[in-house]
C-alpha cells in the first residue's frame, strides 16, 4: 500500500466511526453544517492526503430505492447550478468491490432536504439519485486541491418519508445525537413518533450496510492511490 491517507468527509460521528476502521483513512466530522466542514477539511490538509471521498448516509431522492441501499456518485449537482464529477476510476472500484450499488449523480444542498415533495421535485429536476449535506463542500475542496474524489452514500430515509421535526433538529455540531432536543419536540409534537420510529430503523439499516461498505473495501475506502 503507497504511504499517505484518504479524508473521509462525514456528517454524523458513527459515520465517521465506521470510516476510520479502514486503515489509512482520517474522517472530518461537519455536523451538518457547511462552514464547519468547510474550515475543518481545510485544516486537514496536509502532505500525505491522497484523496478525498463523502461517505455516510443520504437521503433518498429516485423513486424505488430502499434504505440500505448504496449509492456511487457520479457527480455533485449544486444549488449554484456548479458541477463536480466523481474520479471514474476510484468510483469504478468502488463500484465493482460494492454488489448491488447503484451508480448516479448527488444533489449537495446546505440543509436538510426534508419533505418528500421537495424531493420529488429535486429528483425531477436534476436526476439525482440522493441528496446530502458534505459531498458538494468535499467535492468543492477536492477541486481546489486537486485531490481525487468519490462519493460512497447509503439511503436512510427513502424518497417517499418526509422527515419529522424531531430527526431534522436532532443533531450537535459534533455529529452526535441530540436527545434532548428530540425529546422536546416530541414532547411539543407527540403524533412525530411513528415517523421517528420508521426512520430510525431505516437509519440502522443504512449504518448496516455503510459497515459492510468499509469491510468491502478495505484500507483506504478503495482509492486507486492507495490499493
């Protein structure tokens, strides 16, 4: 294996958890927030830095995918109507090593995509297969940087299950879980539980499948520069 490492740009800290047990990969944490990831990935510059993939869980856009299922990226759609394309040949292994993934473009957006009418709309409008809040902040990096790119995302919540309240405002800045803050909206908004607990299942069964991802793949997410 060449010497150096991958940057795995992650929301949630299990995701990042799951990204460092494969040898060779350092996770940026950006709690759901785009100058915090932004700041934090700069600083993780250094000589020795390979590549840069968005790894974790998104939110299902094309109509028919499950939670649990894989998605490669092949390009970050922005709201700014930019463009960022995935390595072909990190995404290709990726690809091969990942049975039954799917393979199609990302929207990057600054917030939650939320409700499952914006996401059909979002769907109609650029064909992304999944939406999620570090792929165009990584992508936008790794172009300045001029560092390889790959997108690994796994589907929690599907294109047909708005979100509720409690599971968008149910993050700390550190990607940890905010549990007080979820049981204060449930306490104000008692009908929330059974989409809460639909998502949380979906979300288990998405963090599963991200698991098998990294045994797949092996020491660094499967970057060509370093296999």
């Amino acid at each position: 294996m060449t010497s150096g490492f991958i940057i795995a740009a992650t929301g949630l800290k299990a995701e990042a958890r799951i990204a460092e047990r494969s040898q060779g990969v350092k996770a940026v944490i950006g709690g759901g927030r785009e100058d915090r990831l932004t700041a934090l990935l700069h600083q993780s510059m250094a000589d020795g830095v390979r590549g840069l993939i968005s790894f974790g869980i998104a939110g299902g856009l094309r109509p028919g995918l499950k939670p649990g299922t894989i998605i490669i990226g092949t390009s970050v759609l922005h709201s700014s109507g930019r463009v960022y394309p995935s390595d072909a040949r990190w995404s290709d292994r990726l690809f091969e090593a990942l049975p039954n993934a799917e393979s199609g473009p990302v929207a990057g957006s600054s917030t939650i995509i939320a409700n499952r009418d914006e996401k059909r709309a979002i769907y109609l409008s650029s064909g992304a297969f999944v939406a999620d809040m570090e792929s165009h902040v990584a992508a936008q990096i790794a172009a300045e940087y001029r560092l390889p790119f790959a997108i690994l995302r796994v589907i929690a919540d599907p294109s047909t299950l708005t979100l509720p309240p409690a599971a968008v405002n149910g993050l700390n800045p550190d990607g940890s879980p905010n549990i007080p803050a979820v049981l204060k909206s449930l306490a104000t908004q008692p009908s929330q539980l059974w989409d809460i607990i639909r998502i949380a299942g979906a979300t288990r069964r998405a963090m599963k499948s991200l698991f098998r991802c990294h045994r797949l793949l092996g020491p660094g997410l499967g970057c060509a520069d370093l296999g």
